[in-house]
C-alpha cells in the first residue's frame, strides 16, 4: 500500500478536525464491491419484478434507464462532496460540512431508520428464495426466522472486521455480476419466446397519455435499484486515496449495476412465458415461472444460490454503511448512547457496538411480523423512500452550500456544470420522492396505501421532537 498515499489521506481529514483510527485496507474494486452489493441489481429486479409489470407492463423497462440518468446526477452531487470530505458515515459528515448541526442531525436520522428498515426488508425479502432453493414450504413464521438469521450472520461477517468485509463483498459482486450475465445471456439465447417489440406493447394498461400513470407506478421498481452507490462513502476512512477512488467507484456503481439490472430485466420480459397472466397477476412469481420454464428446476435453483449469495452479501454492505453511519454520529456526541457506539474493536477496527445496534433494530422490526404482520409491512414500506428523502437533503445542503459560496476543492469537481447538475438532481430528486409515495392503491386500507407518507411523517416528527427536547446538536464535540 502507497505509504504517500496514505499520509495524504491522513492529512486531509487532519485538515478536517479528524484523526481516523479505521484501518485503510479496503482496495478501490472492494469498495466499488460494496457500493454494487448495496445496489444489487439482482436483488432489486427479482425482488421487484411482478410488482412492476403488473403497474407498467414491459414498458417498465425504460424506468431503469430513466432512473438510472436522475440518480446519476445525484451521484455527480455525492461524488464531488465525499471528494472534499472523504469521512466515515457519508450522509452526516457531509451534511454536516455543508450546512450544519441541527441538518446534519435530521439527515442522518433519516438516513439511519431507511437503513434499519432497508436491511430488514432485504432479509425478509430473500426468506422465500431460501425456501424455494430448500424445496421446504413455510408460512410467514418460518420466513421472519429465515430472515432473523439472515442479518445474524450478517453482523457476524461484519464484526469480523474490514478485511472480511471487502472480500465477501467482493466475491458477492463476482457472484452476482456472473450470475446476471450467465443467466441473462441463456434466457436471451435459449429461451426468447417473445419479441423486442413487447417494450413499447401497453397491453390493457392504457395507451399515449392515459398510459403514463401506470408508467409513472412502475417506475417505483426502478428506484428500488438505483441507491447504494453512497455505501462507498460510507467508508472512506477505510479505503486508500478516497478522495479520488470513491467518486469514480460510485459513478461505476450506477454503470455497472445499472446496466446488469436492465440487462437481467430484458431478459426476463423477453422469455416471459405468459405475459398477461403476469400483468394481471394471475401468475403471482412471474421470475419463478420465468426461470423453471427456461432451465427446469435444477436450473432454477442453481439461479436461487447466486440470488441467495447476492441477498447476503447486500445485507452486509447495508450493515456496514449503516454501521458507519451510527458510528460517525457519535464520534461527534450526536446520538444517545455516543460514548458506547464510538469505539473501535482493536482487532478488526470495527464499530462493535454500532454494528450490533445495525443488527438488533433491523431483527426488532423483522420479529414483530409474528403479531403485526400489516404493521411490519407498513414500516418496511419506509426504506425506498427514507433513503430518496435522506439523499436529497444532502443534494439540498449542496445546493444551499453552493448559493452560500462553496466551491468544491476536492480532486473530483463538476466545475462550472455544478450548480447546474445540482439543481437538475434536486428536481430530480423531489419528484421522484412524490411518485414514490403518491398513493395508488385506494381500495386497500389507509396504513398501506398513505404507508410510505405515514411511516415518513413518523420518522421526519420523531426527529424534530428528539433534536427540540435532547438538543444533540448543541453536544456536538467540536
């Protein structure tokens, strides 16, 4: 490892007001790895998919590239602020920096339970994938177990310390990378039963402008994809030369993972056995149905390890981000319980305690589904959009830096497009938060339709009643 390299570093949180005890051994791809884990394209699409053809039809497609342009303006925005401020917790320290306390101390308070819930949402959502490899059928019991031992282990890896963090996601990122071109390609090859011209067929949803509600409804499965490029930030204190490494390792996240989810999602639409059972939702697994009827079910399942590996691993990266981002708050005092959460193990030079707290939450929420299943649901409903709401503050405070006179002096700048990139994320940003929350489903009861609205509301109140009655912000230790 670059001895200068690091003296840099070093140097530059210096200049910060920060001496960093994390160890720096996390290689440029390993910290890209945990940025693509985060994404996981495989994850997102298989997780989504029935959900989106069933609002949008094929035409849902094209969300992804929509989707993928607006979070890559987002990601431009993140990629020149972690450039100035390569430190641990991404969201906080950088809101922070820009703006201050009190904004700082809400962003990060969003962006903390999105991620609680955001983990508990990927465990519970890989528990019948388990089940189905296993060839065992249980009910929603056996599935909050499954995803109970999920997160377990995966606050076992992380505990184990940075090392092993970067290589399980780096193997994760093989595994999945591999696993959506090896499987995409064979359904592209060996098991196209329909024509290119489904991606512009509406089928019963509508056509020209009655369309575009039910487009703008399926593009919510887009979004679900299109986060976890901030995850390398998110440890930046852990990887060499961040200032330059982390904003090209974010733009990679968006191209890599981006492509590999479209690519994965043409693939299942154009072997679709039956694509309107899968619009009406006659067929419930339209990607099971998909992936048994092109490879049997031998095949299927060979599928379901890689889509299980791709579920553990994006697991990890999303405890390690929130870990990190636990952690970065109480170094500065901001959170109750600081002077437990802001230690280092001497071992692996991880936050011990902030990653068992990253653990025990996300298996609160999960273990509540035993009684309050509509509830659970309802709160996990939270992740997609805590994190949208969580990424626009800073995209905000960016914007508010920039009219206050910041002028970003980090080894990535935008220059003279900045403000303008800026301006087009926030835009972008704020509408995709309204579509995301618009409630569509007004024959279900008020908690899942104004769910994502309700639980938001919830978490936005809570912190302002926690920062007007504890003040953290004043107990910032400067």
């Amino acid at each position: 490892m670059n001895q200068k390299a690091l003296d840099k570093d070093s140097a530059q949180l210096e200049a910060l007001g920060l001496k960093s005890e994390f160890d720096r051994s996390m290689s440029f791809w390993e910290n890209f790895s945990l940025g693509f884990t985060y994404l996981s394209p495989v994850v997102g699409v298989y997780s989504v998919f029935a959900l989106a053809i069933q609002a949008g039809g094929p035409p849902m497609i094209w969300n992804y590239l929509l989707v993928g342009l607006g979070q890559f303006l987002v990601c431009l925005v993140f990629g020149e602020i972690v450039s100035q401020y390569p430190i641990s917790g991404g969201i906080y320290p950088w809101s922070l920096r820009l703006v201050g306390e009190r904004w700082a101390w809400m962003s990060a308070w969003v962006y903390a339970w999105a991620l609680f819930t955001t983990v508990a949402a990927v465990a519970v959502g890989g528990a019948p994938f388990l089940t189905q490899l296993l060839g065992v059928e249980l009910g929603n019991t056996g599935f909050i177990w499954i995803a109970i031992i999920m997160i377990l282990i995966s606050t076992f890896l992380n505990l184990s310390g940075t090392k092993l963090l970067a290589k399980v996601a780096f193997f994760g990122f093989l595994c999945e990378l591999v696993g959506a071109i090896v499987v995409g390609g064979y359904l592209l090859l060996f098991a196209k039963v329909n024509s290119i011209s489904i991606l512009w067929n509406t089928f019963s949803l509508g056509e020209g402008v009655n369309y575009f509600p039910a487009f703008l409804a399926s593009s919510v499965a887009a979004m679900f994809c299109y986060y976890g490029f901030e995850a390398c930030g998110d440890v930046a204190e852990e990887t060499p030369n961040a200032s330059s490494a982390i904003p090209k390792s974010m733009r990679m996240t968006i191209y890599i993972g981006g492509g590999a989810a479209t690519f994965v999602c043409l693939a299942l639409l154009l072997a679709l056995p039956n694509i309107d059972k899968a619009i009406s939702g006659e067929d419930h697994d339209p990607v099971t149905t998909t992936l048994v009827s092109a490879m049997g079910l031998v095949g299927y399942r060979m599928v379901i390890v890689v889509v299980m590996v791709s579920f553990l691993s994006c697991l990890l990266s999303l405890q390690a981000a929130a870990s990190r981002l636990l952690f970065s708050f109480a170094r500065d005092g901001m959170i109750f319980g600081s002077k437990h959460l802001n230690h280092l193990s001497k071992s692996g030079k991880v936050p011990v305690n902030a990653l068992l707290v990253t653990g025990l939450i996300p298996i609160l929420i999960t273990g509540m589904g035993h009684w309050l299943q509509d509830a659970v649901t309802t709160i996990i409903s939270f992740a997609s959009a805590g994190i949208y709401v969580a990424f626009q503050m800073v995209v905000l405070a960016a914007l508010y830096a920039r009219l206050k006179g910041w002028k970003p002096s980090g080894s990535f700048t935008l220059g003279k497009f900045g403000i303008w990139i800026n301006g087009l994320a926030l835009f972008y940003g704020i509408t995709a938060v309204a579509n995301m929350v618009w409630p569509r489903t007004p024959e279900e009861p008020w908690y899942i339709n104004y769910g994502m609205i309700f639980t938001t509301l919830v978490v936005l109140s809570s912190g302002i009643v926690y920062l007007l009655v504890a003040k953290p912000h004043l107990q910032r230790k400067k």
